[in-house]
C-alpha cells in the first residue's frame, strides 16, 4: 500500500489495509483470485464510489486487473458502476449490505459447486437404474451403490432446496440464521 498522510485518517486507512488483506485471505475460500477480494474489500470497507485510478492507486494493481477483476464483481452483482455528476468516469460501488453480499457469494458457490454435484449425481442414478442396467440391474453390488447414491443425492437436493429458498428472500436467510443461532433457554 501507498504511504498516507499521517493523524486518524492515516489511522483508519491502517485499518481499512487490515480489512482489505482479510478479504485477499477469504478469496481463497470462495473461490476468487486474491485482486478482486482486495477491490471489493476496499469498496466495501470504505462505502466509497472509487473510481479504477483510486483503485489502481490504493491496490499498487494495473488497469488490466482493475478492469477485468470489476468486470467479474459487476458480473458477480457485488459492485455496481456509478457515474458522478459533472465527472465523465466510471466510478465503483460495493452494495453496503451484508446480508445481500453473504446472499450473493452463497448463490455463486451454489452455481459453481453444488450444482454441478448434483448434475453428476442425477447421472450416475439415471445410470445404475435397472432400465440402464439391464441384467445386471439385481446385483447386491448395483444395489448397494444404486442406494448410496440415492442418500447423498437426497441429502444435496434438500440442502439445495433450503439455499433456494434462502436466496429468494434476504428476509429469509437472516430470519433462518437468527433463528439457528437461538439458544435453547
């Protein structure tokens, strides 16, 4: 990072460094390259419009990064691009709510992970069917797998069946959240 000025807006921005390389940890996590978790760190820990030359600035990255890692939290629906009145540049937003943004990744995951399971899940039960099998579709050992995938197919489909539910309504996932966290009294 970039030297700052010194006093509490230096003291904030210390901070704002620290949320900023958490976010680059986390990107490892939900599956992002480390550059677009720190773009939108910033824009999100800020709550500022930036635009890609305060990005490219506050980050030390080059316009190409800064413009195509936009281009894919765009995509993601995590930034949005704004324009400033009487200012011809483009200028970057995070959405300020958390709930929308945890509601957002969580979709994305979804997509690229749980959905793919279960597309090859629904393959391999279409394909140890007894109409695929054919005469061999009484062996224990066709059984035995037939029913293993149908168990954890089970499983993903409800676990995919709550995340849709959730990610219809934001109301809904914290109203789900808040009540999982409850103690029992």
């Amino acid at each position: 990072m970039t030297a700052r000025k010194a006093g509490p807006s230096r003291r904030l921005e210390q901070i704002e460094d620290q949320f900023v390389g958490l976010w680059r940890q986390m990107s490892a996590l939900w599956g992002i390259v480390p550059s677009m978790a720190e773009i939108h760190g910033v824009l999100f820990i800020t709550g500022e419009a930036l635009s890609m030359d305060d990005i490219m600035a506050r980050l030390g990255i080059s316009r190409a990064n800064a413009s195509m890692n936009l281009r894919q939290l765009i995509e993601w629906g995590l930034v949005r691009q704004v324009h400033k009145r009487g200012d011809r540049r483009a200028y970057y937003e995070s959405p300020a709510d958390v709930w929308e943004m945890f509601t957002t990744i969580a979709a994305h995951r979804k997509r690229r992970e749980i959905d793919p399971v279960l597309n090859t899940l629904r393959r391999c039960q279409e394909q140890l069917s007894p109409e695929a099998l054919g005469d061999q579709a009484d062996d224990e050992a066709v059984e035995q797998r037939r029913r293993r995938v149908a168990e954890l197919l089970s499983i993903v489909s409800l676990i995919d069946s709550l995340a849709q539910r959730f990610f219809e309504s934001q109301r809904g996932l914290r109203t789900a959240v808040d009540l999982l966290a409850q103690k029992d009294d």
